[in-house]
C-alpha cells in the first residue's frame, strides 16, 4: 500500500468491523500519516470513548514512531489512560509503504473502565497488567499534544526554567526532538519562549543533542 487515501474504503470497512464486533465501548481510528499530523484522523468509530473526531491529532506515541526514536510502533494490548479518567486496553498497529516508511495506523481503544472496577470478581476477563501502562496522550487540538510533551520534558529535566544551565536546556531540546516535538508546526517558536532562547540557539543545541 502506497497511500491511505487509495484503500480508504477497505480500511474503512476493517475499523467498522472492529468496533462492531467489539461494541460501542471500543474506539477504532484510522490515521493518515502523509499529511498534517495536527489532521492525522480520517475515520473513527465510537469516538466519544476519547473525545475525538475526523480531523484531530495522533498522539505522542505516532509522532515518536515518525521522528525514528520508535522503529517499530506496534503495540499490542496496553493500558492508557483519557484525560476524563476512563482505562484503555489499547493496540496501534503501524501500516508501512513499500519503502517500510509508515504512511498510516489502526488504533483500536477498549474502554475497560467498568470491568476495573468489579476487577477482583472478574480478574479473569479483564486480563489486564499495569505493569504493561503506557503514556499515551488523546487530544483533539495538536498544540495540547505539545504541550503535555514540554511539562513532560520539564519533569524529566527535574527543575524550573530559570534554574536550568545550559547542558540542561540542550538535554531538554534533546528529550523533546527524540519524542518528535518538532514534527509539529511551530513547535520550535513555542520552545523558544519556553526555554527563553533564542531560535539561533535552539538550532544550536538541537545540533548538539544530535551530535
């Protein structure tokens, strides 16, 4: 497969048997990665399991899978959390181009929320492990995306701004390019006033973190 939009009929057919072989608790998304990634949605079904719609975002997992830092996006049956507290049995498996670039994916999002809950008489059916819990991010609004990636860079780099040196900021820069933060637009504008520097010097230090 070349192109998403070429076999957008076959893959659509694929996510409405998912979802409905699964029930209205499973959320089932086909992104297009040939494009804007702030658009990467072009069908979903059972959408009010994240909230999302035809035209929102992919999540930080996708953008690390297109930066390279992931070689392999598949993943199988991992928990994640929406932003309104439900608990996901997710798998996002990648679709390539003859060249092995990915050029699209099927998300499919089971929202397991109310078996948690009866866990210890039904432990059995959810077959579930935190051990296997993923930060996975849903967002309809791409720049919320970045967001929760620049508060994630400032927990790992483990202090304030204005007390950062600046192998600090360069290791910051280097977190945020490993999880493809500048694979969305103008994300180096806001990481400039985040970092207060200067455009030159984010260049600078994106050189080095690459180095």
């Amino acid at each position: 497969m070349e192109n998403i939009k070429d076999e957008m009929e076959l893959l659509t057919k694929i996510i409405k048997g998912i979802s409905a072989q699964f029930g209205d608790k499973c959320e089932v998304v086909l992104h297009d990665l040939t494009g804007d990634y702030e658009n990467s949605i072009v069908a979903i079904e059972n959408p009010t399991i994240t909230g999302r719609k035809i035209g929102d975002s992919g999540t930080n997992l996708g953008l690390e899978v297109l930066r390279g830092t992931v070689k392999d996006g598949d993943r199988y049956n991992y928990i994640t959390h929406t932003k309104n507290g439900k608990i996901l049995r997710s798998t996002s498996v990648y679709i390539n181009n003859s060249e092995g670039t990915p050029i699209g994916a099927i998300c499919i999002n089971l929202d397991i929320s109310d078996l948690i809950m009866a866990e210890k008489t039904i432990k059995s059916i959810t077959m579930h492990s935190l051990e296997s819990e993923v930060k996975e991010v849903f967002v309809e609004d791409v720049n919320e995306l970045l967001e929760y990636l620049i508060q994630e860079c400032q927990k790992e780099i483990g202090k304030p701004v204005v007390h950062m040196t600046k192998e600090d900021k360069i290791q910051a820069i280097k977190y945020l390019d490993k999880r493809g933060a500048f694979l969305i637009k103008k994300a180096g504008d806001h990481v400039c006033r985040f970092l207060d520097i200067s455009k030159y010097t984010l260049y600078t230090y994106l050189d080095n973190g690459r180095g």
